[in-house]
C-alpha cells in the first residue's frame, strides 16, 4: 500500500498536472485567436469612467456580492458560493500539503480548520445537487455533466475529509482514494464545465473594457429620492 500510495501522491499526480496544463495552454492558444471586436460608439456616460477602470471594476465583480442584484438580494447563494469554492480550493490544496508540506497537518488545529471547512462545502454541494434534481427549472438547464461533475465533488470533499489527518497506518484506503479521484479530477476537469474558470478572466475582461468605454462601469450608485407625498 505504501508503494502504491507514494506513487499516486507524487509521480501520478504530477503526470495529471502536466496532462491538465498542457490542455490548458492549447485551449487559451485557441482563445487567443479570437480578438475583441472595435467599439462601435464613441465614449458615453460619466467622463471619469475608463476602460481601465471598468475591467478592473468587472473582474472584481466575482468579490462584490453588493455589485449585482443577484447576490445583493439573495446573500444566501452567494454564501453558499463562497462556502463551495473555498472548500474546494481546501481540497485542492490539501493534495499539495500531504505529500510536500505534511508537516502542517502535525497541527490537529490545522487539519480541523480543513476538515471543517471540506464539510461545509460537502453540505453545500448536497443542497445545490438537490436544487438541481429537484427544481424544474435549474433541472431543465442542468447537463449530465453538471449532475456527474457535482455528485464526484462531493465524493471527493467526504474523502478529503478523511485524508486531511494524513495517516496512512489507519486510513490508507482513505487516502488512496482521495488521490485517485483527485488524479482522475485533473485529467477530466479540462473537458468539463468546471473550466469555466479559465474562461473568467477573458470574458470580464472584455466586458468590463466594453462597459469601461460606454461610462456605465464602474457603476454608481445613486440615493433614491423619496416618494413625495400627495
């Protein structure tokens, strides 16, 4: 078990990272091909606006919830937004610590902060999985992808969970699995929907920069004035 698990911990994963990143420079190669259209209008809306300003205003879009009406009037799926990533950023992360750093996880605060945070994101991808199988219309827009890629996640943050202690003398099974759903993640991810991160950066980029150019980002807001009394 040992063998094998030291395998999958560092040559395997390392061979999946590569696999994911050369996928990833090939697919930005393709992006790049296609550029931005010219703006069309001339310059619009308040003087103190830019093209700077408005993708730098959209790409920090992702971080304020009070930005769009969306999240500004239900706090609780940006919650649950935030709840998510940060869990699987944990996960992913953790996969790093294990084999290079597992001196942090010595830290029963540290392996509990983990853990902690894994189960919240296990629970929130329960309720989203939920929502999605259950409320016609997120079930209408939802693909076989996003059913398959949500249900694996959650499989893979309660084996996270298990791995975090890193013990291979009572949980080597545990952290076995761990690596090769994460080995597994690194290779399928490119080809899914959870890529569409990679795409963030380019499509706020553009936005913000067409936005920036007609005066409406950054967005201003403006007091509502008082209904008057007749």
């Amino acid at each position: 078990m040992s063998g094998l698990l030291n395998f999958v911990e560092n040559e395997l994963q390392l061979l999946a990272l590569s696999f994911m990143g050369l996928v990833y420079i090939l697919r930005l190669r393709w992006l790049l091909r296609f550029k931005a259209g010219r703006e069309r209008q001339a310059p619009t809306g308040s003087p103190d606006t830019s093209q700077v300003k408005g993708i730098l205003y959209s790409w920090a879009n992702i971080a304020s919830p009070w930005a769009m009406e969306s999240t500004r009037l239900r706090p609780f799926f940006y919650a649950q937004f935030v709840i998510f990533h940060l869990g699987v950023a944990a996960g992913i992360g953790l996969s790093f610590v294990i084999p290079y750093a597992p001196g942090l996880l010595q830290n029963s605060w540290v392996v509990r902060i983990f853990q902690g945070i894994m189960i919240c994101a296990a629970v929130v991808g329960g309720y989203r999985l939920y929502r999605r199988l259950s409320h016609p219309a997120v079930r209408l827009i939802s693909t076989p992808d996003d059913i398959f890629s949500l249900s694996l996640l959650i499989v893979w943050l309660g084996f996270a969970v298990g791995a975090a202690p890193n013990r291979p003398d009572l949980g080597g099974e545990t952290l076995l699995i761990y690596f090769i759903l994460t080995t597994f993640f690194l290779v399928y991810v490119p080809f899914s929907k959870i890529s569409h991160y990679l795409y963030y950066p380019f499509t706020r980029y553009y936005f913000g920069k067409s936005m920036g150019h007609r005066g409406v980002y950054p967005i201003k807001r403006v007091p509502q004035p008082k209904p008057t009394r007749i």
